[in-house]
C-alpha cells in the first residue's frame, strides 16, 4: 500500500473495524433478543410446531342383560381422517383417498364442506372404515402424508334384532346435536346414543375420550408418540347392567306369531324391573354401528312395517275389556262397590241407559254377577253401571291419577303417553259439545278415546299384583327405584279383582287353555275393535306366579290386528310367563306349556281342574 | 524463499477458517439427522468433508504460488470467468427451475460453479486495476471503470437470476473502493442510486431522500465536476423511475420474498414459513441450545434449505446464543484478521484483494445470518464455510489460500 500513508491506511482500517463490528454486534443483539429474552415464546412455538394432539375415542360402556349376557360390546373399527393443511391439498388427499375407500355422495359433500371451511382438527373422512382399505392405505402411507388412521372401537350388537328397540342404536355426532350443548365436550366424529338405552344413559356409556400427543413433520406426517408431555388416557363408558332377560326375549321371538306386528312387555312385579320389552318387527342395530348411508336410512324409515317403531313403548292402541280392571279399580278405590256387590240390573244382553240401548257382548246376557264374575265374564252391562256409579268426571280424573294420560316413565326416549281425556273439557275441545254422563258407558268398558301402550297396561297390572302401587319399569338394573302412582284400595279389594281374572284361566274361563301345570296364571283378555273393518287388536294382560303363591311377573301381549285375544294373545302371555318362572323356580322348560298344547300331546291335564284362588 | 510456508504466517486466519469448515460438517451432518430420513440430505456431510480436504490440498498449494501471478493472471481470469458466466447463462436457460425457494437449489452446483469463481476473478481484476493508480479516487468519473467491471458479471448474475450472488459483487466493489482511500461522500454517492432504489417504495420517502442528496451534492460541489452532480441526481431519479417497472418485472416468489419480509404472516403457508419457521428456529434455541442434532424443529424439517442458506437456523437451535455468538465472534475476528492483513499488507494489490475477499465474505454473512432472523429479505446466500455446497467451500478456501499468499508478499 505505498501510494496510501500510513497515517491514512490506519484511519481507513480502524474505519473498516467498525464497519464489520457494528454490523455483527447488531446481529448479536438480534440474537441475544430471540434467543435469550423471547425465548420461551419461541419454545412454545416450535412445542406447537411438532405436536399435534389427537382424539382417542373411548370404548362405549358394555350392556348387558340380567345374567350378564351380552347385548351391546365393541370390537375395534378404523376411522380415517385427514389432518388439516391447505383444503386443496386436502381436497387432492380426499380424492385419492377414493380409489380406496368408498364413500356416498352424502359423506363426500359433508366432507368437502368441513375441510374448506379450514378445520382446527382432523376431518373424519371414515367413522368405520373397511379392513382391506385400511391394510391398502397402510401400505401406501407415504403416499398419503395427511392421512390419519385411528382404532376406534365400533359398536356391536351380538343380540342382533332382539335388542334394537330396547338398546337403541348409536350414530355419529351431527351439527345440530354439537351446537346442541346436550352432550358434554361432544367434538365432531363422537358416536353418541341416538334412540334406546343408549340415548337415555349417553352420558354412562360414553365415557371420556383421551388425548394423545403425536409429533408431526413439516409435512403433517406422524413422526411417532410424543415423549415430551403425557396425554390423557381415554375412559372407558359405564358398563350398565339391564333388568332384562335375554332368554326371555329369545323365546318370546320364537313363540310370536310369524309375520304379525305387536309387543310384549314383561314386568318384574317386585321392583318394576323390565323383563322383556318385545317389538315386532324389528332390524339389525348393527346397520348403525358405522356411518349409515341415507338410502340404509330411508329403507327403515318407509318399511311399510315400521322396524324402527317401538310398540311396546311408543305404540297406541284401544285397551278394550283390558281396562276394565281399571274401572274396577277406581270403584273399589271411591268405595262405591264393594266385591260382592251386585248390580240393580242384571246382564240381559243389554243395558237401557237414557233413550240408548247399550249392549253386552254375550246377547243372552250374564244374569247377575259379582265383580269377580264381571271381569271373569268381562260383562259389559256390570261395568255400565259400575261406570255410572263412579260418574263421568271421577273416573276420568282417577284414570289421569293412574297415569292413563301419561307416561310410565321408563328409562327409554321418546315413550309415547296414553291417550286419555284430560277432563271433560276433552269433548269441549275436540268436538264443541258437552259430554253426557253417557260418555261413562263406553270409557268404563274401556272404548271412547282411550288408547294406551302395552307398557302403561303392564304397569298398570303390576299396580293390581301388588299392593296397589306402580313403580315406574325400569330398564337400567341399577336405577334406583321411581315411585308411579298407587291405588288406594284395602288389600282384600286388591284380591278380589285378582279373583276375577284368575277365574278366566279356570274351567269356564275365556283363556282356560292357557292355563299353565305349575303356575298361577290371571288375566284379561281383550279384543279391541281396531276400526276400519280389519281384525280386531288381540290383547292379553296377565300375571303369573307359584300356585297358591303372589304373583311374581307381570307380562302384557298385544297383537296387531291378531284378532281373539284369548285365542292368539293369552297363549303367548301364558307361554313367556312359564318361561321365564319355571327359570327362576328351577323346573326344567319345556315346549309344551299351556294346558292346549298338553291336550294336543295327550299328557295328563289333571292340574286343570278347577282350584279356587289362593 | 521463506523459512515458514505462507499459510503457517497467518495461522490465526487459516485456523479460523478450518475451525468454521469443520463446524460446518458438523452442521451439516446434523442437518441430515431427521426423523423422516431423507435420502437428499443424509450423506452430505461426507461430500462436504471431502470438498473440505480439497479446499485444504488447494490452501497448501496455491499459498505457495508467487504472488506476482496473481497480479498476472487477475485480467485472463476475469475475462474468461464472464465468458463462462454468460455461456452459463445461456446454457442454463434451457433448464426449468423449480418453484419458490427451491428453484436456487435445483440447478445446484452448475449455477453457483462460475459465480463463485466470478466472484474472485471480479476481485483479482478490481484490485489491479485500483493498485495500478497512483492516487485514491477523487472524482465520481474515477470509479467508472470498476464499477464497469463490477456491473458486467453483477448483471449476469442478476439474469440468472441470483440476487444474493449479485449482492456479493456489490459488497466487493465496496470494499475494494474504500480501500482504495475513495473519500466517503464519493462513496455514498456512488451508492445512492441503490439507497433510491429502495426508497421509491414511497414518493414521499423518496422525495425528501432527493432533496437531502441534493444539498449533499451542493455542500460537496468543489470536489465534483458539475455533470457528476448532474449524473448523481439523475441515477437517482432512474432508480426511481425503475423500480415500480423492477418491482413487476421480479417473479411473484421475489416479491413474496420481499413482502413477507415486512410481515411474515401475510403468507405463512409459503413464502412466509420459511421465515417464520428459522426464526422459530433460532429463538426455541435459547441460552444453550437443544443440543447437537437435537434440533426439533431442523428433525422434523420445518426449515426448507436447512443444510444450504438456513444452516445458520440449526446452529442457532442446536447451540443457542452461546454458539449463534460464538459463531459470529469466529467470523468477527476472520474480519478482524484480514483487515490486519490488509493494513500490513506491502503492496496496493493485496490490501485490495483481501478487501475484496472481505466484501465477498461479510455480505454473505451478514444476509445470511440477518434473513435467518429476519434482519434482511431472505435472498438466498450461504453462509462461507458453514452450508452445504462443494463448489463454493472449495472456491472459498482458494480465495483464502490467495489472501494468505498475496498478504506476505514482497513489494
């Protein structure tokens, strides 16, 4: 540098020091302020970076029936999600995701809404995918990188048909229902109950799900577990043991009629407990137990058999002579007949009320009867004027206090409620006339606007099998147990009722071929005219217990259309009870049950005779 | 003949650069650490050594060369080096370039090959022809030749285009002219077009930034013929003028680039992540680091170019401030040590090659430290010694080897 002083070559150097240091200590003061003072904002980031934290579902609690069989379990099903990026490359991952897995035109736009609407959270492409498909996608893995594939518990029903209407069916989370706030921290993809037990214990069965934390790449690929922060074990649903037998509601099946539409209930008298809760037809719940497809949907929805309906609980129908136990009851409760009471009028075939001839259904009439030949005989022109006797206004307001315009109260969505005149405002309002006290005459025989479901008859009966209370039935073995209502009648007046409907399974009686060798059977037929010039709504409502002993089950069939109750209802009421107590009594089952099919196989029907009750 | 070979004389300088290479391998190798092993970057660290070895081999033998070559083949090699560059530019228009950042990397070595040897020859050339005057600049008209000889390869590296590149060339014409005793308001107002450039971004930023050029002009009027104070104003109101033209001609991934700058989240999916995520990066390293290949966010490839222009961002996660510090304190007394050199330095020649060196090496450290923390636009430069790249390591530690001969030699 001879043509530059040294002087002038130490400022230019001394200069250039400074040029190089100023610019590096401007960087370390960038540094120390990122590295040092924001740190932990950055740490956080890059946390939040690589962690991606899923949603392990948890398995749904067990059902099971009375004996601990199984009605409703898991077994492992995949869902396949996509985790969330740009919603084209999204959108390109769905694509290719179909040459795969199949999925409805439904799925596909639901899908494709969610993702361009930038979800935070994984889209569930698949709630239940397909083995095959989840073993090719596996295989492909790197050529999906924003797939996520989960096991996920799915549920089953081994009971298949027997359970639907009582269990339910389970569905995935629709928006509705998120924005609902029904169910608890519910997030998109949750399988929640939708119908049946598994609606009305949702928040049991559910259980809480976990979260895991998985690390991501750049590329939203899962890397592997997260070792840094522990997640959160999922939990499983409460098991829920049901009052409900299996066997029962097996054999119940195999002895209703084949092709006819109906229920049977069977109530444990002592606590309510449901035994059985039979809809025919039924369908499979399994359909549900994944993502069911709107055309799955719509065929059960517009079977022309209603599958789907639950008549045992939801199904309205006329109770005919069957609820003139329950005028006998509002009698015996107001005092206004005593057992052994006789009518003024005798049965001649018919009763002259006002200018109406009101007629009994046998035209040579009963002669004169006590209240147990009235309801052995089910003699219309008795409960004429026991209705008369108890008026109009008192028995509508005793048969509302009985619940005949309600619920039971069970442990199930959507029961149906009686239908049952509030009052007699009812004739006011649905047809603009005061009601004559005449109106008693068709509502004490049990016709007129009165139309229940076999479940409000069964507990009505349970009502009449023990000391005049009615717990509500329940399904759930470990609900604690629902005061219903009660009937306040001494205990004799109880048992004279109960006369009269054992006296109809004793020699004479409408339903004597129904009468069981080891048990006690009581009941009342009913042919409920159905309208419309179709059969007739074939009813049984009956209880059985030892013989000489109380009654210990209560079980109510109903035929649709069946019509004589006591020839197609009553065999299957005597059949399920002796089912179900030669069970709990430790007598061998047997086919051959009821004193018909005994004379149809020539056995020894000695045990038919005539005994008088207990 | 000297006792003691070139290179062992300044063994503060050689050690430092052997100490950077080697913590370049290091980061390197780290970069290929990933928990998705991919197969771009996991053996790269053994060609960057191997690069390494060469660039030592080249530091043993071109140290020894007499220095007076250099001066001999300074003019041969700039023609040839912007011969080549321009054939390169034709060759490599026929090859398609990969979008966003990415597209730097796809052409790899064949690109940066002839820049980075460009870029020495430019110094070579521009320090002899500054040594050869008898006087510092005095005058703007002075620095027309080297800026000339600056602007030609600048320009063909700027079509390629690598903006990045082309800056280094700016850094080099710098130091060289301010070595060369250039007085400082000649140099800023050699600068100013550039400063306008910018500025133009704002018509009132720029108008004000006019004005106060102006009445520096006038203050300086007895030093510079009137038509340079013409020529300065009217480069300026040029740069002006262009840059809105400049601005739309730039490719939609340079204008993000740019943009995203100033605000990262205006597109954090693209041109913005990268930013966002080195500086996640850097930050989440701390006081001391996540540890040697324990990077989380370099093992789960956050940062695209991890082990090219955004080596820096592992370095700063895995070793924290401690070794960002460390880093910039090795580079600092590497600076410190050539302007030494220089200041010692017994002929015009090698004061101003190791100026130009120096030119070269700070802008690439300070772009590519200051766009890893978002200090600057990411403009895609690496860092001297540390990122990946064979070409430029090995062109590195041949201008290295040239600084250390040309800095003992004898007028």
């Amino acid at each position: 540098m001879s043509r530059l002083r040294p002087q002038q070559r130490k400022t230019l150097a001394t200069r250039a020091r400074v040029f190089v240091v100023v610019p590096l200590a401007l960087l370390v003061g960038v540094l120390f302020r990122a590295q040092v003072l924001r740190s932990s904002d950055w740490l956080l980031q890059s946390e939040e970076n690589r962690l991606r934290s899923l949603v392990v579902p948890a398995p749904r609690g067990i059902i099971r029936d009375r004996a601990g069989r199984v009605l409703a379990d898991n077994i492992p099903g995949y869902s396949v999600a996509i985790v969330p990026d740009q919603p084209d490359s999204m959108l390109s991952t769905l694509r290719r995701l179909r040459e795969h897995l199949v999925l409805s035109g439904e799925r596909l736009e639901d899908v494709t809404r969610q993702i361009q609407g930038r979800p935070p959270r994984p889209v569930l492409v698949s709630v239940d995918a397909p083995f095959d498909a989840v073993a090719a996608l596996e295989e492909r893995r790197s050529g999906f990188p924003r797939l996520l594939i989960q096991s996920r518990p799915k549920r089953r029903y081994p009971a298949r048909e027997l359970g639907a209407h009582v269990l339910g069916y389970v569905g995935e989370i629709n928006e509705a229902e998120l924005e609902s706030g029904d169910f608890e921290g519910a997030e998109p993809g949750w399988i929640v109950g939708r119908s049946g037990i598994e609606a009305t214990y949702e928040s049991m069965l559910q259980g809480k799900p976990g979260t895991r934390y998985v690390e991501v790449d750049a590329r939203g690929r899962i890397v592997g577990p997260f070792g840094g922060v522990s997640g959160v074990a999922e939990e499983p649903g409460t098991d829920i043991d049901l009052n409900l037998d299996l066997d029962l509601m097996e054999w119940i099946h195999h002895i209703f009629p084949e092709g006819m539409k109906g229920s049977v209930v069977a109530l444990d008298v002592e606590t309510g407990g449901v035994l059985a809760l039979y809809s025919a037809p039924s369908f499979d719940p399994n359909v549900f137990a994944g993502v069911v497809s709107r055309a799955e949907w719509s065929r059960l929805v517009n079977d022309s058999e209603s599958p789907l309906y639950h008549r045992a609980v939801m199904g309205r129908y006329p109770p005919g002579s069957a609820w003139k136990l329950a005028t006998a009851a509002i009698a015996l409760e107001l005092g206004v007949v005593a057992p052994g009471d006789r009518m003024s009028t005798p049965c001649q075939g018919s009763f002259v009320y006002g200018n109406r001839i009101a007629r009994c259904w046998k035209p040579e009439g009963h002669g004169s009867l006590d209240l147990a030949g009235a309801i052995q005989h089910s003699c219309n022109v008795y409960f004429y004027q026991l209705g008369l006797r108890i008026g109009l206004e008192r028995l509508l307001e005793f048969g509302n206090r009985m619940g005949f315009g309600d619920q039971c109260g069970i442990d199930l969505p959507r029961e149906a409620g009686g239908n049952f005149p509030e009052g007699v405002g009812y004739w006011q309002r649905r047809y603009d006339y005061e009601p004559l006290e005449g109106e008693v005459l068709s509502l004490a025989i049990g016709q007129g606007p009165n139309d229940q479901t076999p479940l409000k008859m069964a507990q009505f009966l349970v009502a009449i099998a023990r000391d005049g209370s009615a717990p509500a039935p329940t399904l759930y073995g470990g609900a604690p147990a629902r005061e219903g209502w009660w009937l306040d009648i001494p205990p004799e007046h109880l048992a004279s009722i109960r006369e009269g409907i054992h006296r109809v399974t004793q020699p004479g009686g409408t339903a004597h071929l129904s009468s069981l060798e080891h048990f006690d059977l009581l009941g009342k037929t009913s042919t409920a005219e159905s309208g419309g010039g179709r059969p007739a709504h074939a009813w049984f409502i009956g209880m059985a217990g030892l013989r000489g002993g109380p009654p210990e089950i209560v079980v109510v069939a109903l035929v649709e259309f069946g019509g004589s109750g006591s020839e197609v209802a009553a065999p299957l009421v005597a059949k399920a009870a002796d089912y179900y107590l030669r069970g709990v009594h430790g007598i061998p089952r047997d086919t051959i049950q009821t004193l018909r099919e005994y004379l149809v196989v020539g056995r020894n029907t000695a045990w038919a005779a005539f005994r008088p009750a207990g | 003949m000297k006792a003691r070979p070139a290179w062992f004389s300044e063994a503060g300088f050689t050690a430092t650069i052997l100490v950077l290479s080697l913590l370049g391998v290091a980061m390197i190798f780290s970069a290929g650490v990933l928990e998705v092993p991919s197969q771009i970057t996991e053996g790269l660290w053994l060609r960057q050594g191997v690069f390494l070895g060469a660039g030592i081999v080249g530091l043993l033998v071109v140290s020894r060369l007499s220095p007076r070559m250099f001066e001999w083949v300074a003019m041969p090699a700039y023609v040839l080096s912007v011969g080549v560059l321009a054939v390169t530019l034709v060759v490599g228009s026929g090859t398609g370039t990969a979008e966003g950042v990415k597209s730097f990397l796809s052409i790899g070595g064949f690109r940066f090959q002839p820049a980075e040897a460009a870029k020495i020859a430019t110094v070579l050339a521009l320090a002899l022809l500054l040594a050869r005057r008898e006087d510092p600049p005095r005058y703007l008209r002075d620095l027309l030749t080297p800026a000339a000889l600056v602007v030609v390869p600048l320009a063909l590296v700027l079509l390629q285009p690598d903006l990045g590149t082309a800056l280094a060339f700016v850094g080099i014409f710098f130091a060289i002219i301010f070595w060369a005793g250039t007085p400082w308001p000649l140099v800023l107002f050699a600068a100013s077009p550039g400063v306008a450039l910018i500025l133009a971004y704002s018509a009132r930023v720029w108008s004000v930034y006019i004005v106060l050029l102006a009445i520096g002009l006038y203050l300086y009027r007895f030093r510079l013929y009137l038509v340079e104070s013409v020529s300065v104003i009217l480069g300026n109101v040029a740069a002006g003028a262009i840059a809105q033209p400049l601005w739309n001609s730039l490719a939609e991934y340079q204008r993000n680039r740019l943009l995203v700058f100033l605000d990262p989240g205006l597109d954090p999916r693209d041109a913005g992540w990268q930013l966002i995520q080195s500086k996640v990066a850097v930050g989440s390293g701390g006081l001391l680091g996540k540890g040697f290949t324990a990077g989380t966010q370099k093992r789960l490839a956050f940062i695209p170019e991890q082990h090219t222009d955004f080596i820096f961002s592992v370095l700063g996660e895995e070793f924290g401030f401690i070794g960002t510090v460390l880093l910039l304190a090795l580079f600092g007394f590497l600076f410190l040590r050539m302007i030494r050199m220089a200041e010692t330095a017994r002929t015009p020649f090698a004061g101003m090659f190791i100026f130009g060196i120096l030119g070269i090496w700070f802008t690439h450290v300070f772009i590519n430290v200051g766009m890893t923390i978002g200090v600057v636009p990411i403009t895609g430069i690496p860092l001297p010694f540390i990122s990946y790249g064979g070409s430029f390591l090995l062109m590195s530690w041949l201008a290295a080897a040239t600084v250390v001969a040309v800095a003992n030699a004898d007028p």
